[in-house]
C-alpha cells in the first residue's frame, strides 16, 4: 500500500512540471526560464566601483525563443537609484539586431523615465501552458510593471505596461528603439530603412507622428540588408493598441529607429506585441501583416494577461489542506516552523480581486511559489509518516 502511494506521489511531482515524463513533453508549452538577480562589482572603468544588476528571462515557445534582460549600474551610496546605460530592458534574442538587446522599450511618465528609479521585483510570474514574466518599479510618481507575455507555437511576444500612480500623470510615453536587420553603421555599411504602417510607408530620414488609429502597427526593415538578398537576419515588427495609444511619433534614423508612443494620460495599462522575424524577407513579412494584423490585433485586445495562480489560488482551500498534511506529529516535529509561517502568509493573502495592486499580486505570486515548492516537501513527508 505504501509504495502505491509512494508511486502516485511521484507521477503526481512529474505531472507538475518539476520532473517531464514522456507524455508531457508532447503537450504544447511556452515556458519561462531566469536564473534570477545578479549584482557584480565593476571593477574597472569609468563606473569602477559601482556594481551590475541583471537578470534575463528566457521564452521558449517552441519555434521561437525570446530573451528580455534588464541591466543597470547601481551605486552603493545610492541606495534608490539605478543608471541605465544604453537603456534597461533589452531584447537579446531571437536576433543580435532588431529589438536592441541594450534597452528597446522605455517608459516614461511626466517626462521621467522609470529605469532611473531601483528596480523592486523581477520574476517570473506563469511557465508551463504559456509564459509570463513581471519587471516591477516602486517609483515616486508611480508604481509600474511591464508583463511579457508568450504562447505556445506563437512567434511574438506580448507585452502589457501597468501603472498605479502616485501623483498627477500628465504624460505617459512608451519608448521603443531598434535597429532593423543589421548593425549598419556598426559595420561601417549603410543601410536604407522603412517604416510600413497600415497607412503608409516612411523613408529613411523622415521624422513624423502618426495616428494610431490608422497605424497600429508597424514593420520595421532594411531594404538593403534582406534576407531575400542575401543580406541581413529579418525584419522586426510592433503592434499598438489604438484604446490607450494616441499617437505615434516615428524617427527613421540611418542606424537606430526611434518609436515615441503618447498614451492617453488617463490609461493604466497598455498593450503592446513585438515580433522578430529571423531568416525572413522583407516581403514575406509585409505580406502576412497585411494579411493577418486584423486578427493579431483582436487577439491582443482580448488576451488576458492575468496569471493563473492570481485567478485560481483558493486560500481557503489550500489552508485546509495544510492542516491535514500536517496532523501527524512526526510532520509537525521536522517542519513545524515552516508550516506555521506558509500558513500565516496564505492567511495574509485574504480575497482576491481585479483591484488587487502591482505590488500586491507581486507579493501574492512570490508567496504562492515559495509555498508550491514546499507543499512537495511537506507531502512527501505526509506520506512517510502514515
């Protein structure tokens, strides 16, 4: 009887994704992988004696991977600041081009940006069916969290900026940066870049605003640097939601492309989709935009960026089943103190709804991973004391 237990234990543990039996791995998955915060000294350079923050997160959707890593210098005597460099949220992959793997998305608020500010959280907030990740900020004028989001076979990757304010926001802008293709002046070698909208098509060198309603989206590409010639790795593409953005200010430089978008002042979340296209042409993806933008742009109003836990974590339930694991004294005896403190922190939770804060659903999701990882350990030894 013990070992039949003992065996749908660890069918159980297999089945939720700490160990993949064959039958799993089958199953569609978008998963997201980060080894977490490093904080290393500069030890040379002018920022020597300062230190670097980062953490990357790795989406893997199954054709497609994306990377987003966050980067800053901090400096020790500056305990609430952090010192972006070339920017702060980066996009390393699919593509050393494209989405720059430095700082490709900026939000600023009254004409602030928010990298400035010290970082409160990172992490990983969904893996499994689908992946979501949260860079979460604690600033002066207002508590911000960018939400990536990935599915399964899918070959973009979503994002949802969420801001709480503190004070009156009398602008908000997102900010984003690529260099479509190829590195050109980099590599000493001129490029020719366009901007395609639903509406138009701009040149290199054009500086311009355009409504979003009319353009919410855009390819961005090199016509020198295509695939189809032999030249560059693909283009790259974003996707606006009209709702919360008003307008969008494109800057068509000969190297970097610079994307300014103006929010609706009142809005406090903004959807947005980026795509890298590597070993595509120009023409390949023009073409499936023009096909296919309508339906990627219901499925990016409609999609739900909630995680799961914060939905379906029933504290109630959960509480009673602490208590029957932990009935048998030999239980109580080895993990006592740990029990009484997931118990008193799922207590804390309380009820949950769609009012619940960034920082709450931040501290909410930590709780609930903590705990998912000890309930293992706590079964476990349920089952050896019976």
């Amino acid at each position: 009887m013990a070992i039949s237990r003992l065996l749908s234990f660890i069918a159980a543990f297999a089945a939720s994704g700490h160990v993949m039996l064959s039958a799993e791995t089958s199953k569609p998955r978008a998963t997201v992988r980060s080894e977490g915060m490093t904080i290393k000294p500069i030890t040379d350079g002018p920022d020597k004696g300062m230190q670097r923050a980062m953490q990357s997160f790795r989406f893997l959707l199954g054709q497609s991977t994306y990377e987003v890593r966050y980067t800053v210098r901090l400096n020790p005597d500056q305990p609430d600041k952090a010192l972006p460099s070339e920017g702060y949220v980066g996009m390393p992959r699919p593509c050393s081009s494209n989405w720059y793997h430095s700082g490709f998305i900026f939000v600023r608020l009254n004409g602030k940006d928010i990298g400035t500010t010290r970082l409160h959280r990172a992490y990983v907030s969904e893996t499994g069916k689908r992946a979501l990740a949260d860079i979460v900020w604690d600033a002066e004028t207002a508590r911000v969290r960018i939400r990536f989001a990935g599915q399964a076979g899918d070959n973009k990757l979503l994002a949802e900026i969420a801001i709480e304010p503190k004070a009156a926001i009398e602008r908000f802008e997102i900010y984003l940066r690529c260099y479509p293709s190829f590195f050109t002046a980099w590599h000493k070698r001129k490029g020719d870049r366009k901007v395609t909208t639903p509406s138009t098509t701009l040149n290199q060198g054009q500086v311009i605003g355009l409504d979003v309603k009319d353009n919410s989206y855009a390819v961005y590409y090199d016509t020198i640097f295509d695939v189809a010639k032999g030249e560059g790795l693909g283009p790259c593409a974003a996707m606006f939601s009209p709702d919360t953005v008003a307008k969008a200010e494109f800057k068509v430089g000969s190297y970097a492309v610079n994307t300014n978008l103006v929010c609706d002042p009142g809005s406090r979340s903004v959807r947005l989709a980026f795509w890298e296209f590597p070993k595509v042409s120009n023409s390949d993806v023009l073409v499936s935009f023009r096909k296919d933008a309508a339906k990627w742009a219901e499925e990016l109003k409609a999609y739900d960026f909630t995680p799961s836990e914060v939905e379906s974590f029933d504290t109630k339930a959960e509480l009673a089943e602490l208590a029957r694991l932990s009935r048998p004294s030999e239980v109580r005896k080895n993990l006592g103190s740990k029990i009484d403190r997931f118990r008193k922190q799922i207590e804390k939770l309380g009820s949950r709804d769609e009012k619940m804060g960034i920082l709450q659903q931040a501290q909410l999701l930590n709780v609930i991973s903590d705990y998912r990882e000890f309930l293992w350990e706590l079964k476990l030894a349920a089952l050896v004391a019976e």
